[in-house]
C-alpha cells in the first residue's frame, strides 16, 4: 500500500512539473488535458487505496519516505498518514478537483496564461493532499502554506485588474494571521509532547493540562477560521470571487476553505481535552454560519452569494466539530463539495452564457436557454436548501441532531440558518432561471448559449453526486456508512443516541419544514421581480460592515502610522539620528584639522616638546 499511497501525492506534481517543463512548447488542449489526466489518476489511486484500507485490521498506515528534520529532540520525518480520514479527504479532493480541471479546459479557452493557471492548479490539488496526507504538523504546515499561496496566485489571476490583485493580497494577508494560530499550536504541542507527529500527539492527549489543552486549542480555531474563512476572519472569502470562476469553485468545494475543518477533525483528541475550547469552537461556528446566510440574502453578485454561502456552511461544520460530531461535520464536508462545486460551475456556466455577467439584477429567463446548466443547478439549489432526499437533507440534518442533543440554543440558531439558506439560494436560482429577461442589453440582443460538453459533463456527474451522496451515510446503516468507516479514527468520542426514533423523525420534519418556508417565503417574493430586486439590505449587502470596522480600527489607523512614520519618523528621527552622527563627526574633525598645519618645522617642535615630556615624567618618577 505504501508506493500506492505516494502515487496520491506525486500524481499532480508530476503533472506540475512536466506543464512547467515542457507547457511552452504544447497546445492548450494537451495542457489541459495532462493537468486533469494527472488529478484524474490521482483520484482512481485514491479509490484503489480505499479498497485496500478496507480489507485491513489495521487502519492506520504509516508511509516513511525519508528522514527529514533531525534537530536535538525535534525529529520530524517526511512521512504520510494513512487512515480512513485521509483517504475520505483524498477521495472527493482528488475527484472533485479532476472534474473542476475538466472543467476548466472549456471555461478557460483562449487566455493569455492557460499554461500558468493549470499549473497553479496543479500544485494546489497537490499541496491539499500534502496537507491531509502527512502524518505529523510540520508537513502539514507545508501543505497549508502551498494552498495559501496557490490561492494568492489564482485569486489574483487577472492580476491588471485592481480589484483581483488587492482581493488576492487580502486572502493572503488573512490567511498569515491564521498561520500564527497554527504556529502557536505547534510550540505548545511541542514544548508538552516532545513530537508533532499525529499518532505520537495522540497518544499523549490525555496527559495535556487543562490550561495548555485550552490554548492549544484556542490556537488551532485560530488557524481554522484564517483558512476556513470563520469569524473573525471570513472578509477575505468573498474577495476571492475575483479569480476564475474554476478556482472558486476549487477554493470552496475541494481544497482550501476545507483545510480549517480537516485541521480542526484531525487533532480531535486534543480538542476532547478542552471543553471550553470545543464550547467557543461550536459558538464561532453557529454564529458565522448564521452571519455568513443573512449577508447571502442581500448580494447582488451571483458568485458572492456562494461565497456566503460557503462561509455559512463551512460554520455548520465548524459547529459539528465544536459538539463532537467529527464523522457528521466530514459527512457535511463531503456532501458540499459535491453540491457547491456544481453551484460554482453552475454559475460559471451562466456567467459564460452571458459573456461575463455575474449581476443577478442582469439575468433572468435563463432555463429555456441553457437546458443542461438549468437542471443540474435545480439539484444543487434543492440539495443545499436541504430538501429531501438530496444529499443536503442527510448531511445537515445529522449535523442538526448531533446539536440538538448538545445544545439547544444552537440548534435553534442551526435552524434558522437553514431557512434562511433556503431563501437565499431560492432567490438566486428564481433571478436567474426564471422570471423576466433582464440581459438584453448586456449581451447585445443575442441569445445566451449553452457551455460545450467538456463544461456540462462535470455538471451532470456532480448533480449525480448531489442526489445520491446522502447514500454514503444513511442512519440506519451505521456499519457500512461513512461514519463506520470513519469510526477507528473518531473510536475515542462517545456515542450520543437520541432519546427515541420518533425524536429523530420530528428533528428531520423540522428540518424539512425550515428548508420549504425558506424556499416558498423567497419564490413568493421574488418570482414576479421584473425591474430592480426589493427585500435587500443595505446593512448586509456591505457585509454587516465587518470590513468598514477593519478599516476603521485597523487599516486606516495603520496607514495614518505609516504616513506619520514616512513624514516625521525617519526624515526627522532616523534619518535625524544619522545626519546628527556625520555633522558630529565633520565638527570634530574641522577641529583637529587645525592642528594640522602641514608646516615640518611645528611637528618637529611638537615631537621634541613630546619627548621632553616623557622625558621628564621618567626622571621624576626615578627621584
């Protein structure tokens, strides 16, 4: 299984690296077609892996590649982790990913740096499985930083455009103050287990303090949110919209924004250590959950809705964490990617039916015109909505049950959540599907058209995926669900059984009945909209004005520093310090130039007169 393992890893940076070497001198087509082919290997190696894990009493594989960090009691290999997490998180990473590369070879056609973005994307699907597959911090770290600046890279693709380079420098200034959280971890993991590798950690958890338990957890939700996009550092998500729709949707279904959460499930033994830092865990998750959905509402910006939304259902998996459901917050994981990488490349789809629109007040009477992109959109709106029996409905509804017997008030927050996510991507679908057509003057009175085959086949695979993948998790098939695969790595967390099946029927009715009235309160509302949307916000169109706050208290006083250290500190003290240092040195020096003459004679005088002095000092001191 070892070698196996490492084709996982090495697949997409060979692809990499035979783009990088050999890119310039091949059509775009093969580009394409050797940077998906790569992934796609990766994901069919990932599937063999899976098999062979299965057939084995012993889940947990330990692949040494070589020694790589001998420093006094610090002894960090290169080595991968092979357990049932990592391979779950290598299967839909690899195959999500191969679909957004299919993708991406038609969305991306004819751009100046086609070469360059198959590249970036390459080394992101490889830096991602680096991140899940080592098996101890520092190698993870690695792969943490290679998705931070794969992201920086791709978000600010179009790079001319002010608005995508200064979106790509957000996201990787946010994700910075994250890495200082992980860092952080790592010290005080360090300092109190002598190891960083996963298993090692593990079996020492027990022995943490309480205190150190705490920070160290504290510490990792820091990290989680920076790259998870969480409270209180979820602004950079939405920026992110700038680069190509295909990164987006990488960014949110396959890769980065899933990092937090994998970091977060993975050091779980830890984090059974510390009840408050699990309790703040769960509250951060909620409250951005339900912060991320009511700002949804309000966006204009086809794309930015999804973000929202993203950064709300990613806080549905952070709370699944903060309650101990680590098997129910990788089910939501999984079941997301499918529904939002096709919600993405839905919108991509539209956008390029539209030839680059993504204003929502621009759309409209899209369904007879794109007869692919509009049913397989239906799916993924009905399964993020939580309808049954796509695949939201199962995801987000184990995740509601596991709250609710933890704590009801964030339950309650949950489901309102959940209406208010039935309402907002209802409103989307309904401005772009249906209702009047709104495009004419943006697309110059021409027919918008459907995407080509190499876009709609990733399309109808993943609404495939979003009906069936609650399958992968029944309830009632616990032994051969997702959950008992996942049981040897999350063995140590106990059990939490609802009271009675009919508590578990009432909680799914619930579920239900939140999902239909958000979806019938914004089809009531929004169906007959001809001229300008109406029920929007102000207040959340500008983000509850979280980047207003930023700058108030942080950019604006910084820059206000930087202006005063550029006018008064270093013209006047440094520079000040150092032009004082040469006039010192030229006023002494004009002194001791007087006494240089240049005349022999007054040299001569002073030497005689100098050993007449020690002279003198010398007879004195014999008498």
């Amino acid at each position: 299984m070892a070698h196996v393992a490492t084709l996982i890893l090495l697949l997409p940076l060979v692809g990499f690296i035979f783009v990088l070497a050999n890119g310039a001198g091949l059509k775009e087509r093969y580009v394409g077609a050797v940077a998906t082919g790569v992934v796609a290997l990766s994901f069919v190696v990932s599937v063999v892996v899976f098999v062979l894990l299965l057939h084995r009493s012993n889940r947990e594989v330990t692949v040494h590649l070589f020694n790589w960090i001998p420093v006094g009691t610090l002894h960090v290999p290169a080595a991968l982790l092979v357990d049932p997490l990592s391979v779950t998180m290598c299967l839909f990473v690899t195959g999500i990913s191969a679909l957004i590369h299919l993708y991406s070879i038609g969305y991306m056609r004819g751009e100046k740096d086609y070469r360059k973005f198959f590249l970036y994307m390459n080394l992101f699907v490889f830096s991602m499985l680096l991140l899940v597959l080592a098996n101890n911090l520092v190698l993870t770290f690695v792969g943490w930083e290679g998705v931070g600046v794969c992201s920086y890279w791709l978000i600010a693709y179009y790079f001319t455009k002010d608005a995508a380079a200064s979106a790509g420098k957000k996201a990787f200034l946010y994700n910075r103050v994250g890495d200082i959280g992980l860092l952080i971890a790592m010290f005080l993991i360090f300092n109190h287990a002598h190891t960083l590798t996963y298993l090692g950690v593990f079996n020492v958890a027990g022995s943490l303090s309480p205190p150190v338990a705490t920070l160290t957890v504290l510490a990792l939700l820091l990290a989680a949110t920076g790259k998870s996009a969480q409270i209180p550092l979820f602004n950079w998500l939405p920026d992110a919209m700038e680069g190509p729709t295909p990164v987006s949707a990488l960014i949110h279904a396959a890769t980065m924004v899933t990092a937090g959460v994998y970091l977060l499930v993975r050091m779980s033994p830890v984090l059974t250590m510390s009840p408050d830092g699990r309790a703040t865990i769960a509250l951060i998750g909620g409250c951005t959950a339900f912060v991320a959905a009511t700002i949804a509402t309000s966006q204009k910006d086809i794309k930015k809705v999804l973000a929202f939304s993203t950064v709300s259902q990613i806080g549905y998996m952070v709370l699944a964490v903060g309650v101990g459901a680590y098997s129910a917050a990788i089910f939501l994981m999984v079941a997301h990617a499918f529904y939002k990488a096709l919600l993405f490349l839905g919108a991509g789809s539209v956008i390029h039916s539209l030839n680059g629109e993504q204003d929502l007040r621009k759309m409209g009477g899209l369904q007879k015109y794109l007869p692919l992109t509009f049913p397989t959109f239906l799916v993924a709106w009905l399964s993020i909505s939580g309808i049954p029996p796509f695949s939201g409905f199962f995801a987000k509804g184990d995740v509601l049950t596991k709250v609710f017997e933890h704590n009801k008030a964030l339950w309650l927050l949950g489901v309102v959540t959940a209406i208010l996510t039935a309402y907002y991507m209802t409103r989307l679908f309904v401005l772009t599907f249906r209702g009047t057509e709104r495009f004419r003057e943006d697309t110059g009175g021409h027919d918008p058209h459907e995407s080509p085959w190499v876009m709609t086949l990733p399309l109808v695979v993943l609404a495939v995926l979003a009906v069936l993948g609650g399958l992968i998790n029944l309830p009632w098939a616990h032994s051969s669900s997702l959950a008992g695969f996942l049981n040897p790595t999350f063995g140590f967390v106990p059990a939490v059984a609802l009271s009675s099946t009919v508590a578990q029927w009432g909680l799914a009715l619930v579920d239900v009945a939140a999902a239909v009235f958000g979806l019938l309160a914004a089809y009531s509302i929004w169906r007959g909209v001809s001229e300008s949307p109406r029920f929007e916000s102000s207040f959340l169109e500008h983000v509850w004005h979280w980047d207003d706050f930023y700058d108030a208290t942080i950019g604006r006083p910084l820059t206000d520093a930087a202006r005063f250290s550029d006018d008064v500190v270093e013209p006047e003290i440094i520079d000040g310090a150092v032009s004082g240092v040469g006039v010192a040195i030229r006023r002494s020096a004009e002194g001791l130039r007087k006494v240089q003459s240049g005349f022999v004679r007054q040299y001569a005088l002073a030497m005689v007169l100098g050993f007449a002095v020690i002279i003198v000092y010398l007879v004195a001191r014999i008498h």
